[in-house]
C-alpha cells in the first residue's frame, strides 16, 4: 500500500513541476504582473493585467516584488513547488490538531485529487498558503501558545481570513485576536509605505468593488453567486441580501465558538473556514481548500460515510458538469440542475448544520496531552475523559 501512495504522490509531484513548467497559469502570472505594477503609482488597480483585475490587497503585491525579478517560468516553478510544500505542511498541521496518526504521504496525495486544491495549482493560486498560515496559528491556539501572527498575515493577503480574528474575539483570545490585528496591520502600513497610490485607491475604492470580478460565474459558489444566477443578475440582489451573511456569520461562529468551549478546535477551525466562504460575497471554487479541516473533523468524527461523500463531491466537483461560461440555462432556477451547480454551496451548508447539531451528542472537553495531542471526546472514550483528564494523550 506505500508504495502505491509513493508511487501516486511521485506521479502528483512530477505533474505538478511539468505543468508548472509548460502552462502559464492566469492567476499567478496576474500576481507576477502585480510585483512589477505595485510601485508604479496607481496602476496596479488602474489598468488590468494580462487583461484581468488585480484584485488582491497592496500587501500581496509587495509580496511578489521578488518574484517579479525572475523570469515568469522560474518564478512560476518556485511557487508552485512552494504551495505543494504549503499544502504538505497545511496537511500535517491538520493531521496534528484530530491527535490521530496517519500517513502523511497518503493524506497529501489524496488531498491534491480535491478539485479546489488541484484548480489552486492550475490557476497558481494563493489559497494553500492561506490554508497553512492560519492552520499553524489554531494549532498553537489549541496548545495554548500565543498565536495570530499567521492569521494576521492571512488576512493582509486576503481579506477573508479575517474571520478568525473575530473567531479569536469571541472565544476570548483576546491577546490573538490583538496580535493578529496588529501584525495586519503592521503589513497593511508596509504596503502603504511601499505603494501609497494603489493603497489609497484600493482601501477607498476597489476592496468592496465586485464589478472587478465575474459574481454570476459558476466557480463562485457563495450565496450571493447563486442568488445572482437564480435572479439573473446582480441587480435583483437587493440590501435585503445583507441579512443572509449577517445570519450565516452569526450562526457559523457560534458554532465555531461552542466546539472551541469543547476543546475541539479542529472542528472550530473547521466550521470558522466554512463560514467565511458562506459570508464571502465571492467563494471561487478553488477557495474551497477549506474542505480538507471539514473532511479531517468528520473521519475523526467517525462520520466516514459522509466523509466519503464529501470527498466524491469535491474530487468529482459536479458543478463544472453544469451549463455555465454564459449558457441560457446557467440562470434561473432549474429543479434538477441548480443544485448541482451550486453543490459546493450546499456542502458548506450542511456541513454547519451537521457540526450544529452534533453540539448535541458531544457535551465533553477536549484536553491537550503530552506532546499537544488532541484527541476527541466521543463515545466511551469522552466519559472516561471527563473523570480523568490526565488520560488524553496518553499511549
């Protein structure tokens, strides 16, 4: 069986290189271009770039100011091999916070089959080092160590990750939550400092300027990308659509809250990634690497069934089987074929109700071991927990 695991990986990995080397992936050549606009006055947001929007914060541009210095093939191969290490890493952290040992190889290997992990890659997207930034700041958050720097960091790049500083706000990190406004804030200043002009104008303007993007496009798989296809357009998506991500947010984070009183901040990490892709005006089908946390919570969990279910659906992504790129039958609401096209959407919602009413049937506390290993309390195991807590992480 490990051999087939190296044998698959292997095959992954030298795909990965090739294709890095023969296509010019359209998100990362947007970011290469941004390295060299960044500087250039405001036309890093004035002008588009290989004929799309840069849409992404000051910060991350500054970021690839070094990569922008190489060749794009060079740089391209070194980011690509980057987010592979990303990804390992963002694997090994998740495997760390269920306390259960498993084949990190395995784990990597089945996690690249995922379609929102694999389209990161085709497209030479930033998600996975998001991914692995905030993971590795709920790791130390569930050993107890200071945290929020990597969340901070996050959301510098990326507004979305944001929703885990008000994940540390209410379960009272306070000193987190601080750190990681502090350190986004350090960032934020740094862009300024670096690029004032496409600063000003994407803090005042273009961050909540959605026009930039395609909303009714199929890959965006939030509420407000379906409501505009069902609605056919954003311009029958009324203020009224304000109460639905207030609500999503509410409920998701006190959820997020509830498990994270239970110990378990696996599952926290997990129902707070899927909140913020349910609160997000756009949820690309690639942001959805949050699937790994959610699929680690219910193999843990012992919900395998569903777990499968929920790797067939992002491993197949029936989404893309749909009419889309502008078809008649991509708008509207269509009985048998809207589901599906927004299948992602559902999964998230699902997945926050199945993690809601779990709440229910799991009324222990999580305690760290030896060595910060978690380990649920389920079943048999979690009243033994209860009575004697010293026993988790034992063996």
């Amino acid at each position: 069986m490990k051999r087939w695991v190296s044998l698959v990986l292997a095959l992954e990995i030298l795909g990965i290189v090739l294709f890095s080397i023969i296509y010019d992936s359209l998100d990362f050549h947007i970011y290469w271009l941004g390295g060299h606009a960044v500087t250039d006055d405001a036309r890093l947001y004035e002008e588009q770039l290989a004929d799309h929007w840069f849409t992404n914060t000051p910060f991350m541009a500054a970021l690839f100011t070094p990569l922008s210095a190489l060749p794009l093939r060079p740089a391209r191969m070194l980011w690509q091999l980057a987010s592979l290490a990303a990804f390992a890493w963002a694997c090994r952290t998740t495997l760390k916070l269920t306390g259960r040992r498993a084949s990190l190889a395995a784990v990597v290997a089945a996690g690249l089959l995922l379609e929102p992990i694999w389209h990161s890659f085709f497209l030479g997207q930033v998600n996975l080092f998001l991914l692995a930034l905030v993971l590795a700041d709920m790791h130390r958050v569930a050993l107890g160590r200071p945290a929020g720097i990597g969340i901070g960091i996050a959301t510098a790049i990326k507004l979305t990750p944001a929703v885990f500083v008000v994940l540390l706000l209410v379960t009272r990190r306070t000193r987190d939550a601080f750190t990681a406004t502090a350190t986004f804030a350090v960032c934020t200043l740094l862009a300024c400092f670096i690029a004032p002009d496409a600063s000003r104008l994407y803090w005042l303007r273009t961050f909540y300027d959605t026009s930039r993007v395609g909303v009714p496009y199929i890959s965006n798989q939030s509420p407000y990308g379906a409501l505009t296809r069902i609605l056919r357009g954003t311009g029958e998506v009324g203020d009224w659509y304000t109460a639905i991500p207030l609500t999503i947010g509410v409920f998701g984070l006190t959820v997020a809250a509830l498990w994270a009183r239970r110990g378990d901040w696996l599952s926290a990490t997990a129902v707070t990634g899927a909140t913020g892709l349910l609160v997000s005006p756009i949820s690309w089908a690639h942001h959805w690497a949050w699937i790994v946390p959610a699929l680690a919570v219910l193999i843990r969990n012992n919900n395998r069934k569903t777990a499968l279910a929920g790797y067939i659906l992002f491993a197949l992504s029936p989404l893309w089987w749909t009419p889309h790129n502008g078809h008649p039958l991509e708008y509207g609401f269509h009985i048998l074929l809207t589901p599906v096209a927004n299948c992602y959407l559902l999964a998230g919602v699902f997945f926050l109700v199945h993690m809601a009413v779990r709440l229910r049937n799991t009324p222990y506390v999580l305690t760290s071991g030896r060595g910060g290993r978690l380990r649920p309390a389920d079943g048999a195991g979690a009243s033994r927990a209860v009575r004697d807590p010293e026993r988790i992480g034992d063996g």
